[in-house]
C-alpha cells in the first residue's frame, strides 16, 4: 500500500470542511429566503389592514357628521337601513321637523378593531347644541353633549357599512375618562 502523504490528508479535510460550509451556505440562505417571504406577506398584511383602519376613520368622521346633519343612513347597510328607517319615520312625525341644530363637532379619539366580519369602531365626540332656530341668545345656554358611538363596520358591495351603531351620552367626566382610556 501506498503510504498517505500529509498533503493529501489536509487536502481532503479541506475539501470536506468547505464542502460542508458550502451545505450550510445553501440551506441558511433557503432558509433566510423563506423567512423573508413570510415577513414581506405579513408585512404586506399589516399594510392592507393599516389601510382599511384609515379608511374606516375617515369613513367614521364622515358617518358621525352626516348623523348629526340628518344623512347618516346613506352610510347603513341594506338590512341595517331597512331594520332603522322605521324608527327615523317615526321620530320625524313625532317630532316634525323641529330638532335642534349641531355645531362644533370635536371628535377626541377614533379607535378601529378588527371583528369576527368587519370591524368595531368607537369614537368619543363633543358636539354643541343649539335652540330650534340656531344659536341661541346667550352662547353659554348652549348645550354641550359629550358622546361615544359603537359601530360596526362591513364591506357591502365594496364599500364600508355600518351594520350596527349604538349612540351613548357620557354623562360624567369618569365615564369620559374611562371610554377614552377603553376606546
């Protein structure tokens, strides 16, 4: 048998030691690219979902303003419009077309959450109410309401609408505090 010189040896553990940094190369960067693509689908996802959440605000500031202006139902889902319509009837003929007029809307905090279909939104508001006819004589009269509104939001036909909506007066400023801090 031939004798195995000291060259070849270090020549063959060299070729293993780089074979496997090769193998290891390989499968790390497999592995890098795979989790590369899970996170640019997440962040993909996050993205959708932050422009969904904008486009609800934007959507809630609208829907609480056309609410006090009197056009709130163009916002309300088919079931939701039929479900509500009689009660708006109602109140106009009981009420004619007396009502007080709204000014200084200050909406305090708008807060989106995803739901099992749709999303949950509340939003905390102060708005300034005024006699039948418009301001009244004294400005300090006016009536200053702070309120919260729960509405749930769902895409009908591609565009948002309201499937839900609850409307609360906060009465003290602890019921303020804690739906700012819970909203």
């Amino acid at each position: 048998m031939k004798q195995v010189n000291g060259q070849t040896i270090l020549l063959g553990a060299l070729v293993l030691v780089l074979a496997l940094i090769s193998f290891n190369l390989y499968f790390s960067k497999q592995d890098v690219e795979q989790e590369n693509q899970r996170l640019a689908e997440q962040v993909e996802r996050l993205s959708a979902k932050e422009k969904q959440s904008e486009a609800l605000y934007t959507q809630t500031e609208a829907f609480i303003e056309a609410t006090f202006e009197g056009g709130s139902l163009r916002y309300f889902t088919e079931s939701y419009r039929s479900e509500v319509e009689d009660e708006v009837v109602e109140a106009e003929t009981m009420h004619g077309h007396s009502r007080s007029n709204t000014e200084n809307l200050e909406i305090f905090n708008i807060s989106v959450r995803p739901a099992e279909e749709g999303f949950q939104v509340y939003a905390i508001y102060r708005i300034t109410l005024t006699d039948v006819d418009g301001e009244l004589e004294t400005p300090s009269s006016q009536r200053v309401m702070y309120l919260m509104s729960q509405m749930h939001w769902i895409e009908e036909q591609g565009e948002w609408k309201v499937d839900a909506h609850d409307l609360e007066p906060l009465t003290s400023g602890e019921e303020f505090e804690e739906a700012m801090n819970n909203g």
